[in-house]
C-alpha cells in the first residue's frame, strides 16, 4: 500500500485521467460507490444520515454517497456549505444527478443553522474539504466544523477530516475529529503522524480503479504487510550453513547495563542469524553467557579506548555489527574506530547514536551501509530539534537527514519510518503499547542485524526486521499476554509463531 503526500495524490488522479483514460467523473463515481458500500455494509439502515458537503472533489464524493445510500434505502439528507457557483466541473455533474434522483438538499449559511438542521440525524458524513488544506481555516467554515466536532453523533470523514492537512509539518489549525475515515485510494501522511493520527479514527481505504502505475511513477512511500514480507523475504537454501546465514557483531553493555547486549543478541539469534559474537567487558561475561549460551564473545579491556589489532583482525571476519545498545555515554573511540578501519554494515542505537552525532560528517566518507535506528526524542536530539518537531515532522526530518548524511534511518515510534538515503521510505504500523518498554528497541536491533546480513536490498531488509518485531508483539496479545505484562524477552520467543504465519 503506496502512502502519498497532497501532491503526490494530484498527480496520480491526473495520471489516471490523462494517461489511464479514466474520466474524472468516474473517478468520483467509483469513489463515492465505495464508500457508500462501506457505510452499507457497517452502519444500520435505520440511521438517519446527514452528509455535509463543500466545494471541490472531497464535496462531488459527497453527493456520489448520498445517491447510493438513499439507492439502498437509507434516509439521507445533503447539506450544503458554499454558495452553487463553487460547486464545479465533476462535482456540479454529481450534484445534479442527486438533484435528479432526492429533493433533499440545503444550502447552509452559518453554524448556528447547521447545529439546528443535524440535531435530529445519527451520523454526520464529512465532504466539506480535502486534501489541499494548509494554514488557518476560514469562516464560515471554520465555526461548522466546531459546531459538527461537538455532536453528540458518529462522524464519518471522506478520504481525509475536514481541516487536516495531507502532508506532515503543517500546524493544524482545527479539524473534524472522525470516529472512522474511508480515505480514497491511498492513506495521506498524516494517517501515520503521532499528533495527527487521532483525527482519522478507526480508517480504511477504499480503491477507486487508478492504475498501479501511477503509483509507481509519483508516489516514493509504502505501508509494509505481509504481502511485502512474503515477496522480500530471503529463502533458506537446502545446503546453507551457519556462515551462510550470516556472522553478526553486537558491541556494547556497560557493567550496569549487560541486559542490553543479551536482548540483542538473543533477537539475531532467533531471528535466522547464522553466528553472532557479543563483544563487551569482561565483567558482563558471566550474564551474558549465562542468558545467551549460543553466542560466542569477544573480550574488549573497556568500552572506551581505540580497538587494537586483534579486535579488528576478529571484527574482520564478520558480516555486519550493530553497536550501542548499553554502552553509556562517556567519550569511546570505539565507534570512530569502526567506521574508520572497517568496511562492514554498522547499526547504531541507543547511546551509540550520542557517540554518533560528533561523527555526522565522518559517515559520509564511510563505503558500506549505516543504519541508525533512532526514538523520537535521539532524532531531536541528532537533529537539534524539539521532539514537538520531529513528531510533527517525522517523513519530512527523516528523509532529510537520511538524504544529507547518506544513511538508513529507523525512526521508532507506533508508526515506525524507515528512510534510505535517496529518500524513499516505508512504514511499517505493525505492534502495540505493549512494546514501550525497556529492551525492545534491544530486541529490534538484534532483528535488524540478521535482516541486514541476510538479504540483498537494505530498505526491504529494515522494514521486514520492523515487521517481524511488531508482529511478533502483536500474536504475543492475542493469546496469552497484555500490553501490561509483555515484556523483551517475550517478543524475541514470539518471533517463531511470526516465522510460522509467513512461511
């Protein structure tokens, strides 16, 4: 599933009109008809309906929708916001086949009246505007809005609540909250924006018959599944061996924090990796051990001096590391060491991503592959930003620095944005509040290391490590767990029933 910013969207309609042939009416015939066969299909018939319209295509569906519904039998009533003149082209065609069919149309002038026209209806259908909305909304629509946000009613938005912006960064001025949003053809950015989200609801998308093409030539994100999964996912040969499947190095865990390091290297393991060596100090070597008995390690004096010979002859023979995870703040030479002496994939996260910043410019000099795997508030913190910011922003920071300093970015949060360096990005929404816990983003950069080992393609490789995580906490729900009582080392044993579900 593609996700599209405003004008991305634009040109996939003109694509599909231009290039597709597709009228632009029948593109709002199509759009209306499915979702009317939504609320068909999830609403009782004895709801009375009030479908409130403005001008533009978002007002055209609007009328499309109340012909099917009343087709079928429902009692619909149009509600009207703008003066005729502005109803044109595609959606002064659906009007008047409405008008054709149901006398049941009002023109509405102030808020006051919209309050006392809806009073008696059950659900209140959004038509009134787009995807083009940016800045301050203005009255009289402004105050309608308010006056429908304060029913005591389901509200349904079409395609996208009136007063949202499509496109991340925009401040929101006010808006419809929706309890369910029937968005067309493919979700916006703001669907997956932690301070927008909540205005959609409960959503779904219904498809209007644009060409997969279109897509494939303006839109440059996509929403990962397990049809993804299925298609990227690297097979396991008949004859691979432990080398084959990858030799992953998990650097870090301070003495007070050796959990870190285990979590991880317990995730890889179970993720597929072929061999994983945990490289810490001697101090932690009894609990890591004694929790992760299949990993070998490698003893390092402190986490703080350069590697010396013989750490990088044995990091040599290794096929991707991740690096971070518990290993503190203090000043380390241990990550400019890797990126100036080695030539291997780096994964940096947690306190790895404090060592990381001074070393920004440093990692556009680097040959392989650097994944950094960042929490809202390590974005604002590489980025010198608020976390306000990055959460109002997160495509738009993501890509921009993905794109300045060449490198994969995992930004995590309950919708995860995964941005390789020419900017193209993929979200993956898999997982609950059962993962906000310590460890987890342990267990992902494990996950993440053996997907990075293990296939061709870096971008596929992070969204299916995000996916199986997330996955993986979401079976862990439906049988026996909370999202109170989850806990790391559960996800990395749900990880099996995953592997299971895909194969």
């Amino acid at each position: 599933m593609y996700i599209v910013t405003a004008e991305e969207m634009y040109e996939i309609d003109r694509y599909a009109i231009e290039k597709g042939g597709i009228e632009g009416k029948i593109l709002m015939e199509n759009a209306g008809s499915q979702v009317a066969q939504q609320v068909i299909q999830s609403y009782d018939i004895n709801q009375k309906i009030a479908i409130v319209v403005g001008s533009g295509n978002n007002g055209g569906d609007g009328f499309v929708i109340a012909r099917y519904l009343a087709e079928y039998g429902y009692d619909v009533s149009v509600f009207q916001l703008v003066a005729d003149h502005k109803i044109k082209g595609e959606a002064a065609f659906h009007k008047a086949l409405w008008l054709n069919t149901s006398d049941k149309l009002a023109h509405v002038t102030d808020s006051h009246q919209l309050k006392q026209k809806l009073v008696d209806y059950d659900i209140v259908m959004d038509a009134i505007l787009g995807i083009g909305v940016s800045g301050a909304i203005r009255e009289p629509i402004r105050s309608m809005i308010d006056v429908i946000n304060h029913l005591p009613v389901e509200k349904i938005s079409v395609d996208i609540p009136s007063g949202l912006p499509a496109n991340d960064g925009l401040e929101v001025d006010l808006a419809i909250y929706a309890d369910q949003t029937y968005i067309i053809e493919a979700p916006k950015e703001t669907v997956f924006c932690e301070k927008t989200s909540i205005y959609y609801g409960e959503w779904e998308t219904v498809k209007i018959g644009i060409p997969q093409l279109a897509y494939a030539k303006h839109a440059s994100k996509q929403r990962w599944c397990a049809k993804n999964v299925r298609a990227t996912f690297p097979k396991r040969e008949k004859y691979a061996h432990k080398g084959s499947n990858g030799r992953g190095l998990v650097i870090g865990g301070q003495q007070t924090m050796p959990g870190a390091i285990v979590l991880a290297a317990r995730a890889a393991l179970r993720s597929g990796a072929g061999l994983i060596t945990v490289a810490t100090i001697k101090e932690n070597l009894p609990i890591v051990s004694g929790s992760c008995i299949e990993a070998t390690y490698h003893l390092l004096p402190n986490l703080t001096n350069r590697l010396t010979d013989r750490d990088l002859e044995a990091f040599e023979k290794i096929d991707a590391i991740t690096f971070g995870m518990g290993i503190g703040r203090d000043d380390s030479q241990l990550l400019s060491d890797l990126i100036e002496k080695l030539d291997k994939p780096i994964l940096i996260d947690a306190d790895g991503l404090y060592h990381a910043k001074p070393l920004l410019e440093t990692l556009l000099q680097y040959k392989a592959p650097i994944v950094v795997t960042p929490h809202y508030g390590e974005m604002a913190m590489l980025t010198d930003k608020t976390v306000p910011e990055v959460k109002r922003s997160p495509f738009s920071i993501s890509r921009q620095f993905a794109e300045q300093y060449q490198v994969y970015v995992v930004l995590k949060g309950k919708h995860t944005i995964i941005t390789a360096p020419n900017g193209e990005q993929i979200v993956s929404d898999q997982g609950n509040a059962g993962l906000a816990k310590g460890g987890t983003g342990d267990v992902l950069s494990g996950i993440l290391l053996t997907m990075i080992m293990q296939h061709e393609e870096l971008l596929p490789a992070l969204a299916n490590g995000c996916y199986l995580h997330g996955t993986s906490a979401d079976y862990l729900l439906e049988d026996n767990h909370t999202e109170r009582d989850l806990l790391a080392t559960d996800v990395i044993e749900g990880l099996s029933q995953v592997f299971r579900a895909l194969s």
